[in-house]
C-alpha cells in the first residue's frame, strides 16, 4: 500500500568504512546488541513519548544499496565491503518500546540485536526517526494536556522540511491531536484531514473598489456549505463575523481567529456569536499556540485550537536526544568509559511499576538475562515488545490508532504532577538494576 | 540526473479548499502575486541567509496531481477541482533571492506570479523548504564566521528527520562548512563527504580479557590506512592517543575527541601529539557544538569541528519564520489588517545599497513598479534573480557552489558588528520605500 522509498543512504559515512574495517578483521560478523535510549529528557520536561518506530520497520524494508546507491559509494569504499552492501538484509531482530508509551531518561527504548555490520549501519536511520518523531510527539502530548479535551488541529508543515511535516503530523495524531492539515500525511498515515480558510482567499476578494470580506465568505459557503470555518481577522474582527454570519447564517461552522488577544478576542467574537444567534458556531484559535498558550486559554471560549510552528519545533526541544549505543559483544557487555557521556553495558529489558490505582511508580531497567526484580504490591509491565524478526516486522505490529489509546492511557497513568507543564524532575525515577 | 519525487501533497487541505471555492466564482483566474518574507530574524540575530531556493525548483517539477493522489482528495473536493488538480503545472514566473544571499526583516526573498489558484497552491511547499533550509543555513553561517577559517564537517543527520537531514548538509555546505557525513547529500549534491570512526567499532573489538583499543585502531588503519582519523576517547583518552600513534604511526592523519572539555583535552592531546613527532596529526572536536562553544576554542589547538544537533536543529531557531502573503490581486496591493501581522501591499523588488569598500550600509525595499530610489555615493545591488519563467526553471540557475562563493562575498560586506555572534539589531536596516 504504502510505496518504500529507499532509504539506504540516510546514513552517516562512517558506518560504512566501519564496516569496511570490520569485514577485513573478522568483527563483521560478531554477534552485537546496540540499544537506542535517551540520556536525559529535555530541561523540565516530566517525560518523552516514543514515536517513529513504525515509521522505522517500513524504513527498513527500504534499506536496500541499489547500484545507482553503491555506484556513489565506490569512490571511498572497497569492492568487498560494496559486494556486501548489495547483498544487506537486515536479518536480526529488533525490540522497542510500542509507539505511543511513555519514556524516561535510560529507558531502552528499542534494541537491535544483529551482527556488528548489520546492525551499525541502521544507526543513523534509527536515530533520525526516533529522535525527530519523539521530540515532535512529546511536545504534542503537553500541548493535548493543556487542551483538556478540547480538540487540536496540527497545521505546521509549512515551518519544518516538506518530509518531516509529514512525519510531524503523524506523530502529533499518534500524541492525542484530531488531525492534520497535510494532506500526505492523511494519504500515507490515514490522519484526519482538517482546514479552514486562507487570508489570501479574502484578500483575492479585492477589486478596484476595495477589498470585499463579503464575496470571499459567500464564494466559501457556496463552495464548502455553511458548515465550513471562515477566517474573521483578515480586516475588522467584528465586522468579519457580523458579515460571516450574515453570510452563513446562524448554522455557521465556525469561525477562525488568527491574530491578536486570542482570550480577549475569543469572548468578545463569542458574546457577538451568540447575540447573533450563532450559539453552535464554534471558534478556533491560531497563531504560534504552545502548550503554555493554550493552557492560558484553557477559561477562554475556546472551541479547537490550531498549533503550528512550536509543535514541529518540539515546543523548544526540536530533537530527542537519543543514542544508539552498542551495548554488548558476543555476550559481553561494553560501555564507553569517557567523561560525562558514559552508558552502561548489557542487553537490558525495562518494566513499569504501578499501584492499584494505575498509577505509575517507577521504572527498573534490569539486565536481560536476569528475571524482572520483585515489586511487592506493585504491578509490573514488560515495555518491549517484539518489533522485527529474522529481519522481518512481526505480524502483528500496534497500529498508529493503538499507539493513540496507548498513549491516552499512559498520560491517565502519570502522578499528577507528571502531567504539570511546570518544569521539574521526570515523573517518576528510573531504577537500574545490573550487574 | 535528480530523480523527481512527487511533492504535490506537501500541501496544506485548505488552499485546495480555497481552489475549489475559488473556481466556482472565478476568482482562480486573477493574476496574482505572493511574496515570501519574514517579519523578524530569530533572536539577537543579525541576517539570515537564504538557502533551499534550487530545491525549490526542483520541486516544482514534481508538483503534479497523479492519479493515486487526485484519489485521496476526492473524499473533501468536487470533480471540477480534482479534474484543474490533474492538469496542473505551475506556468507563472517566480524570482527570488538567490541561494546564499543574506535576508533581513521584510526582504521579499520569493516572488511568485501567477493565478490565484496556481500560486496560491504552492504556498506549503514554499514555505517548507526555504523556512528549513534558510534556518539550518542561517546557523551554520555563524559556525563558519565562528570556526574562522577552520573547517567544519555537518554530521547532524541523526538529530533531524532523515530527509530534512539531507537537505540539512546541502545548507551547511551551502553555507561554508566544508563536508557533510551524510551520504544521500553526497550523493545528490555532490556536498564533499567526511567521516570519522564510531566508539561502536572501538567497542566491538572487546573480548573474553575485555577491551582492545589497539585491535580497532589496527584494523581501521588496515582499511582506511593511516590517513584516517581515530576516535581516541571511547576509554582513556591519554591511552588512547599513545595507542594510536604507535598503532598508525607519526603519519597518522586525525584524532577526534568527542566528549569532556574540548579544550582543555585538545591543548593536552596536541601536546602529547607533538612530543610523539605526530606533529602534523590533526585534531577533530565535537560534541554539541554551536556557534559560542566553537569560537571558544578559537585559541585552542583544534584542526577541524564536528558539528550536529544545533545545526539541524538552526542553534535555538528552527524555522526561519517566513510567510507567503498575496500582496497584489489584478494590479491591486492587498494586504491584511488585523494585529501584529500587518503586511505591505503591492508587488515589491529590493536593492542592497554598499560603500565603494563594499561594505553594506542598508537594503531598500520598495514598488517593483517604481524605479529604483537614487543612492548617492553608494552602489546598488538589484535583489531578486529571475528563477521561473512560464513555469520552467531559468536556464542559468545559481549552482549550489555559486551560492556558497555568493554568501562568502556576502559575509565579508557585512559592518563588522554583523558579524558578532551577540544578540542584536539586523546588521544593515531595511528602509520601505512604497506609495
């Protein structure tokens, strides 16, 4: 259904003269664990959401050095470590963290167990998926919180590359947002589709006698019916939704506003909305929304937010900061031992911790090879999940709709003083427990 | 030579809405003109560059409605609409900045022409790919102005989306820094490429009586021969500095530390370099760098940079803030009026004045009707280039290499100030010179 691009090349160059080096010394071939985890979550922020992993076992199926691909790699690369290249199938496993749950700082977000060759060069390409789907994912879920039901319409692609606003979109539909003004992303990912009107519509509405706010809105609702959302803040708000609604008439869909006072603007259009009869007209706001703004909207009658720019921005976190580190060889854990940027070594699987009530209270990071520490009283979920085997998806991979309910249901989990915008601790600690 | 991908859908729903509605009463076939600007460069900022202008072009060319997208928009559009969609080809005229041109507030770096329907579709893809490109070029210019002369290689790609990572390595080369790690930039824009060693592969030579740093550095000189540059801090890095040497010997081309004080560990490794007789053994940084940590190690023995996550990430801005606004319908100047967003009316051109020592004093925008305003004592420099004209590309387009020597110049007639890394007003004003 979905076409593969390739996506061979969307690595770093260093993995493969690596991987040259260790065809000829025999470490190729070396079975290895590399473990994608985040050492911290970005200043303040309580938790990080995965995303990206679905986006990542369809990109696999991509990774395939084509000869137009191997022909731009024969200037640095030897005819060896080419003829691999073109026979490279991914023929480990991989497990991760579903799309859609929460992680904390060591969480082991996905594990790619492979030989030494194989597995290294999917570090670029993991990464990039992971850590720009998670940023964008974990800034929209603060901002769905902060919307406290009321729904989120994403409208950012024009402010991030024209490929990433569709990874964007699908990964804030993933965080709890209702659609999506990309129409690739409702092509490729099924994201509801949504939009409203354009100023440029209004303003095209100008003849030599001025402009005609009135000929826009008529040629809209004829074009669109009158439940479409016109855009009152071309020229006079006021004047936009008296004529609006002269227009549309009291079954108007709605109206957008997109600059100025947004809570101000907001009363003042509703008041005028409702003394015009218009009481199921509904009103959506827009114009650089983060997660901050739209709380500060939150007594304000509000029907749908718009977010653009600060959501495909990951709200001032525009990555993850993820690493994709090799964990273990032949069985034996490693570990970089230079200053401030140390990991720890061995293959590790994680279980989340938590009362009767749900809610959350810890997360332990053990050792693989060991049974899941004890947790009296506590429940204990198992976080990975079988993602890729025998270089294969599993058949049964959660779905961009299951990771959604997942989510949703991991936000419910949170101490309450998880889901706080303030900044502070993540909530709740992460417990290792290795050797 | 490129293959062309299908960029049709990196569009917003709501400009082909506002076609639909804007067939039905005619209003498509008006001559319009959209202007792309930004209203303010990031914080403290003083220019931007322009950068994603030929990815533009070459984007165009793939803006076409086939039949498996007309497909997904008949849900939401008439048949009139879907049928103009299948036909469509942009046949109006765009002029711009050229890549590598530096911009300030309101600078019309885009002018594109056409009919409303025409122009007024390619709205997202626009602002996609010149707000991406011209952040991530606008950053890397001031890591190239702070690496004074010293060259930096881009190896971002795992902090961004794996496409905006490719388009990331173009603007960095674009804008002065001297290779990319990234493959697929390599591959497609011919962007020099760079790459070091993985602690990965260091890593991966552990045994049964536990680490061999001498083994991985043994085996990449074997591949990559002593040229090449070894990782030297996955443990000690002391050590690791002797190993290499005796490993490589004298002739060894490049160290890279990736982790702790860089410094402090480079003043310390080019000493140990030296009483060593490596004395031409290069030394590589990295390890977050931005603009402040690179010109930092201005005084230290540093030979080249690394540089990723603040790259691609544009330093703290990630988007450049540029707009797409229609500025003039049949010959008319529209523009909005609402709060905070106002905009200027009428098809507009620009000149960027300079003194006979080439410095640059201001830039003047003004009626692209009018004549240029008279510059006594100064030169004036005209702006915009033409890019398409009747839909197709101009024959002379600006190489990526032409823009790169374009922004150098460019960077050298700024007022010495422009060149600070401090927060600050624009370097040159830009004076509106309109009816």
């Amino acid at each position: 259904m979905v076409s593969i691009d390739n996506t061979a090349l969307f690595t770093d160059r260093y993995e493969l003269t690596m991987v040259s080096a260790a065809l000829r010394d025999g470490t190729a071939q070396r079975p290895c664990t590399f473990e994608v985890f985040a050492r911290r979550l970005p200043d303040g922020r309580r938790y990080g959401v995965v995303a990206g992993t679905g986006r990542l076992v369809e990109a696999l199926a991509g990774f395939r050095f084509d000869a137009d691909r191997l022909a731009a790699l024969k200037e640095f690369l030897e005819p060896d470590t080419l003829t691999w290249l073109g026979d490279y199938r991914f023929s480990g496993s991989i497990d991760g963290y579903r799309e859609g749950e929460l992680f904390f700082p060591g969480s082991p977000v996905l594990t790619v167990r492979g030989t030494f060759a194989e597995a290294v060069v999917l570090e670029t390409l993991v990464l990039s998926i992971l850590n720009h789907d998670s940023a964008v994912a974990s800034a929209a879920a603060r901002m769905v919180s902060a919307a406290a039901g009321r729904p989120i319409i994403e409208m950012g692609s024009r402010r991030t590359h024209e490929s990433a606003a569709v990874a964007s979109a699908r990964a804030a539909y993933l965080a709890g947002m209702a659609s999506t003004s990309n129409l690739e992303a409702t092509r490729r990912y099924g994201v509801p589709g949504a939009g409203t009107s354009a100023h440029s519509f209004t303003l095209a509405h100008t003849g030599p006698d001025g402009p005609d706010e009135r000929a826009a809105f008529a040629a809209q609702v004829d074009a669109l019916g009158v439940g479409t959302t016109l855009l009152v803040d071309t020229y006079d708000i006021t004047r936009g939704v008296a004529t609006a609604v002269e227009v549309a008439g009291t079954g108007l869909g709605g109206v957008r506003i997109d600059s100025g006072d947004l809570g101000v603007l907001a009363r003042q259009v509703r008041a005028q909305l409702d003394d015009l009869g218009a009481t199921s007209t509904r009103i959506v706001v827009s114009g650089d929304l983060d997660e901050y703004g739209i709380a500060a909207l939150r007594a304000e009658p509000v029907d749908a937010y718009g977010v653009g720019t600060q959501l495909v921005t990951g709200s001032g976190a525009p990555t993850a900061g993820m690493v994709y580190k090799l964990v273990e060889v032949d069985g034996i854990g490693v570990a970089k031992r230079a200053s401030h940027k140390e990991s720890r070594g061995g293959r590790k699987a994680a279980v989340r911790t938590a009362r009767d009530t749900g809610t959350i209270v810890e997360e332990i990071v053990y050792s693989a090879d060991a049974e899941p520490p004890s947790t009296p009283g506590l429940s204990a979920r198992p976080l990975q999940i079988p993602l890729v085997r025998d270089g294969e998806p599993v058949a049964d991979l959660p779905t961009l709709e299951e990771g959604r309910a997942h989510l949703a249901d991991a936000l419910v989990s949170l101490p309450w003083e998880g889901l706080g915008l303030s900044s502070g601790d993540p909530a709740v600690p992460t417990r290792f427990v290795l050797p």
